[in-house]
C-alpha cells in the first residue's frame, strides 16, 4: 500500500476552507486508501512571531478538530511533528545537502519575508530554511505521494531534489516522493475578500468562517459576503472571474450539497435566497464536526492517548529511516 503524509500547521483556527478543501477528504479518502499520516506540524508554527500558549492551545484544537472531522486512529496515523524527534534530527541533515539559493527562491519565502518586513518585523532565520523540516516531514517516513495544493508544490519539488541529491552523494536511502495535485474538494475565497482565500491567520475573521464558530456567527458572516455588482446587476451567474463573491457562494453551497455551481446558479434570481441557503448549508455541514469536537473536549485523555499512539507508531516509522541517513552521511553510530 502506499503511504502518505499531509500536514496542518496550528497557526490559527482551522477554518470552512481547510475542511473543505483537504480535511474532508482525507477523513473521506486518503485515510482509506493509503498508509496515510496526518501531522500537526507545530514545529512550522515558529518561524514567525507566536504566543506560546497559544500555540498549544492551537495545536491541540488542531488535533481534536482532526479526530472530530472523521480521522480514525485505527486507520491512520496522527501525531504532533514536535513528538516526534526524527523530524528535527533529519532536518538538519538535508540542510547540509540543500544550498542558501534554493531556499531564497521559495515563492512562499519571499512573500512571507516580505509582509514580515513591511510590518517591521525581522525575518527568522527559520522562516527561511523551513522548506528544508517540510522535506525531513517527507521523507522521514518513505513517503510515495504528497498531496498538496499548487501553493505547496514547489516544497514537494524540493523534498525530491534533496532525497535525489542525498541518494547520489551518500547511497540510496530516502524513496523519492510524487507530487499529486489531489481533486480539490472545493476552493473555498474569503467571503470579504473573494480574490484571496480563506485563510487560518486572517485576522479580522469577518471573511473567514472557522470550524468552531457558532451557528449564528456563521449566519452572520455569510449574510454579509461581498458579493458583485456590475452590468449584470444583482443576477446570480456563476462567473469566478466577474463575480467572484457570487462564484464562492456557489462553490461553498456545492461543496455542501453534492451538486455543479453552474447548475445551483440556475436556481436563484437574487443573492439573498443564495446567501440564506449557504449559510445553512455550512451550518448543517460543520454541525457534526462541531458536535464531536466537544464530546472530544470533554474526554481530553482519550485525545492525549491518540496524539501519543501515533507518534509512536510514527517513531517506529521514521527511526530507522533517519539512522540509515545518519550513517550514510557518515555519522558515528552512538555506542
């Protein structure tokens, strides 16, 4: 069987765009289909300003959100990066075979480093080589497939140049991982903002519906998406490059319901009905999640247990992995 590896960073609320998009379908597919892990990848959390305990906190509600979306622990595999210490002690080898070059190349770095000066802020040294712990991630575990999105392809690339540079050089040792490009499970915009997706760090939140939100603040905040106007007026099309708010509407609605935002769009004839019908479809979606999530909170042992299980059965995975790479490199084995 072939083995996977996604990770979700606890930089914020895990939000309406991350269910839809990969964590439903992981619960739904890739947990069923393949050796899959599921990591909280905390150790990313601090290449940018952060509130300790707010990153546990974070890191926890990530977790349990996971669990509470449909991961079965019987199934898969899901753990906390920093459990396991495979991930840092590979890191630091695959610097020594990345160079300073690629990593300045990073799309995601250069945007990152940017809006991190322009507020003034220095840059993490991190920050930069953090490409280099998202291929130790990968390739702790001989992974076969990563699924990304296209905003993360780039680091998948990495991953492979590294495990084939480090092969070449010092003996076959990692498997070489593929990117797969999954069927995206929906593109879910910023209901404020519908050029820009819907993201954990937003910090105002009026754009971004998160998974712990209450029904009523869901409401809200879908009553109150941008929507369009233009030489069309007020006509629901589905058109993501004209209407952008009305097409994220409909791409969340047939996200919920199973059915083509072509064909929803067909059935309105204003943006109010639509916004009345999303909001309730999102309600009824997250209902679930929302309910399990506070059985889960209120037997936080049984979390505990989970997050110390897998990385466990991660360890068990990614030791021997990490000691061939060791010695390969030329490392003295510890007596």
């Amino acid at each position: 069987m072939k083995r996977v590896f996604s990770g979700v960073q606890p930089s914020g609320h895990l939000t309406l765009g991350n269910y839809l998009g990969a964590v439903r379908r992981w619960a739904a597919v890739e947990q069923h289909q393949a050796d899959a892990l599921f990591c909280v990848v905390d150790l990313h959390a601090l290449t940018v300003e952060h509130d300790p305990a707010r990153l546990r906190r974070l890191t926890r509600q990530t977790a349990t959100l996971l669990l509470a979306s449909g991961l079965a622990p019987d199934v898969c595999t899901l753990f906390v990066q920093s459990h396991v210490d495979e991930h840092a002690r590979l890191s630091y080898l695959l610097e020594c075979v990345a160079t300073d070059g690629e990593m300045r190349r990073m799309i995601q770095y250069k945007e990152k480093a940017r809006r991190q000066q322009e507020r003034g802020a220095g840059v993490r040294l991190s920050l930069l080589t953090y490409p280099v712990l998202m291929a130790a991630d990968v390739l702790a575990y001989a992974t076969d497939e990563v699924p990304v999105g296209e905003d993360q392809k780039q680091h998948v690339e990495l991953a492979r140049t590294l495990a084939e540079r480090f092969n070449q050089r010092y003996g076959h040792t990692f498997v070489v991982p593929k990117v797969t490009l999954p069927r995206v499970g929906a593109r879910v915009m910023n209901l404020q903002e519908p050029g820009s997706k819907m993201g954990k760090s937003d910090v105002s939140g009026q754009g971004v519906v998160r998974l712990l939100d209450e029904p009523e603040v869901v409401r809200q905040k879908v009553m109150r998406a941008v929507t369009d106007s233009g030489p069309g007026g007020r006509q629901v099309e589905y058109d993501r490059a004209e209407r952008p708010g009305v097409a994220n509407l409909l791409d969340i609605l047939a996200a919920c319901t199973g059915e083509e935002p072509v064909t929803l769009a067909g059935k309105y004839t204003g943006y109010g009905q639509l916004k009345k019908d999303v909001a309730e479809a999102v309600v009824e979606a997250l209902r679930p999640v929302r309910e399990r999530h506070a059985e889960l909170c209120a037997d936080p042992a049984y979390v505990d247990g989970v997050l110390r299980a897998g990385a466990e059965r991660a360890r068990a995975m990614a030791r021997p992995v990490v000691d061939t790479a060791y010695r390969a490199i030329g490392l003295l084995p510890a007596a």
